[in-house]
C-alpha cells in the first residue's frame, strides 16, 4: 500500500467530477478521501475508479509516477463528514450546481475545520462571495473551476471570494499544478468566470450564424474543430495574434479596423429555442444519437482522442523546453 506524505484531501461528492479530482489527487500522491452521503454511492464510485484507472493504465495513459495499484490504495471512502475531513489539507466540494446545497454544505464544513485547510468548490458559474457569504473561514475559501473532463484537460480556474487570502490562492495554485493540472488566476471574480465567458461567446455566435442561415450546424463545428481549435490546442488568442502579424503591436495596427466593423455587426442574444434547437438538434442527431447507448460512446471516443493529445502537449512541451 502506497503512503502518502503529501497530506490527505477530501472529495465532497462522487460524482464524474468528484471521482475524477479523486484520481489526480491520488496520482500526485496524496491521500484521498472520498466523501458521499450514501455508502452505495461511494461504492459504485470506487468500482468505477478502479475500472478507469485500469484502463488507463493498460492504454499508458495513467498520471502519475505511481503505479494503479500504488494509486488506488491511497483513495477510501468515508459517509461521516466529521471523519472525512479529519487532517485535511485540502477540500474539495463537488456536490450538485446549486447555491443552496453547496452553501448548506460549506456552513457545516465551516463549523468543524481548522485554521489551515483550504475549502473549495468545483462551481462552474456561482460567483464566490454568494457561496462563501457569512462563513467564519472565508479566507480560506476558494472556487478551483475544473474543465470536464477534469483528468483529461487540465485547466483549473481559481476564483477568489473578495475576502480570499492571498496565501489561499498561492497554495491551491501549487496543489494544482503538483497533480499536473493548469490553474490560472483570476483576480476578481467575475460572472460565468474566464472559460465559460469565452465558451458562451462562441457559442453565441455560432447559435447566430446558424440562425441567420449563414452555414450548417456541421459546418459551423467544422469551423472550430478543423480550424481554430487547431490552433487553440496549442496557443491561445492572443498569442495567435501576435504570430499572425510582426507581433501584437503590429497586428493591432492592421487589423483592429476590421475586427471593429465585423463586431458591430454581432447580433442579439439568442433564445436558444424555437426552430433552431429543432434544426440544430436533428444534425447533431444524425451525427451522434441522443440515446444514452450512443452519446456514452462518443464521450470515450472524445476522451480518447483528449488523451492522446494531452500526450502530443506534453511532449511538444517537453521540446519547447530542451530547445
């Protein structure tokens, strides 16, 4: 059995997102507890790690320096929070995205922690002074925002509550890159945060240019998947800006005309209902059928082809660096 001189974590809910932060945490070494409210729950969540991380390993693909063996010894499960949280150094919350139930859980987390551990959540949109308003230990609280899938795509964004210690956000951001992840910082907290403002932005855009009859659905993803995620998989806006001309200054100077006329040529909000859920959803569903059977299977093969480039990241990484 692998020992773990890291420091334990605690996983509040097993769920895809909570099994996930699992894994990478035990790949980093560190002792994990998962936690759930029902024994069967957190059951069926060490099965399917176990099943994952076989997989994983068997495909190379497994984090870590620890073998799968070394990594599942380290993971338990635990149905009493009292216990749970017992020398944690780090707690993360996975629960369900609603405000209540994560600020329920968080308020009795607050009434048993110590001065140290750090308290974050996995949230996706809730703004951290909503979350984390009133509790004793606000300092130590935290939003780390994982991508999902959380183990095959490594940005985490931080967010800290307005009240957030400084040393809070300097200690999540060397955890997470400790188990490989990416974090960034966000200075302020903001709503839909950073990924999810640019993710909506596109996705705007894209609703109108369906809408507006401009291309296909099929050809819209095209437009993502074989041409700018091409680039963004390696570098993102800016830095792409600033290859595509003699550096950002010189860019700017060419193109900020242009970039403004087609900006003001942007449209509404949309719905997002109506006859373009009907048209958008019958090409998708020619692609990949909306039964469970169909999406579950193109969900590995998305994760597969997540994990190959992960490994074409890190190499070229690896590269970039001896270079």
């Amino acid at each position: 059995m692998a020992t773990s001189a890291a420091g334990a974590v605690v996983i509040l809910g097993s769920g895809l997102i909570g099994r996930s932060w699992a894994m990478l945490f035990a790949s980093g070494g560190f002792e994990v507890k998962l936690y759930d409210i029902e024994q069967q729950q957190i059951t069926n969540a060490l099965e399917n790690i176990k099943k994952e991380m076989k997989l994983l390993e068997q495909s190379g693909s497994l984090k870590g320096a620890l073998n799968m063996e070394q990594q599942l010894s380290l993971i338990s499960g635990c149905s009493h929070l009292g216990k749970a949280v017992e020398g944690a150094i780090h707690i993360q919350e996975c629960v369900p995205e609603n405000l209540e139930l994560k600020k329920k859980i968080f308020a009795q987390l607050d009434r048993i922690v110590d001065d140290t551990v750090i308290l974050s959540s996995s949230s996706s949109c809730l703004l951290p002074s909503k979350l984390f308003a009133g509790l004793t230990h606000v300092k130590q609280c935290i939003v780390a925002h994982p991508v999902n899938p959380p183990y095959y795509v490594p940005l985490v964004e931080l967010i800290p509550h307005p009240e957030t210690a400084p040393a809070t956000m300097d200690k999540t951001h060397a955890l997470m890159k400790k188990i490989g992840q990416s974090p960034v910082r966000l200075l302020r907290e903001i709503d839909g945060f950073a990924l999810n403002r640019l993710q909506y932005a596109i996705i705007s855009e894209a609703w109108r240019l369906v809408e507006g009859g401009i291309l296909s659905p099929n050809d819209l993803d095209l437009v993502m998947s074989d041409g700018l995620g091409m680039r963004y998989a390696f570098i993102g806006p800016l830095e792409t800006m600033h290859l595509n001309a003699e550096g950002m200054v010189n860019y700017c100077d060419r193109y900020s005309e242009g970039m403004k006329r087609v900006l003001k040529t942007f449209g509404p909000i949309p719905e997002f209902s109506g006859a373009t859920v009907e048209k958008v959803n019958q090409a998708m569903c020619r692609k990949v059928p909306d039964d469970p059977g169909h999406l579950a299977a193109r969900r590995q093969w998305r994760d597969d082809c997540l994990m190959r480039l992960a490994k074409l990241k890190s190499q070229r990484a690896t590269q970039g660096c001896m270079a």
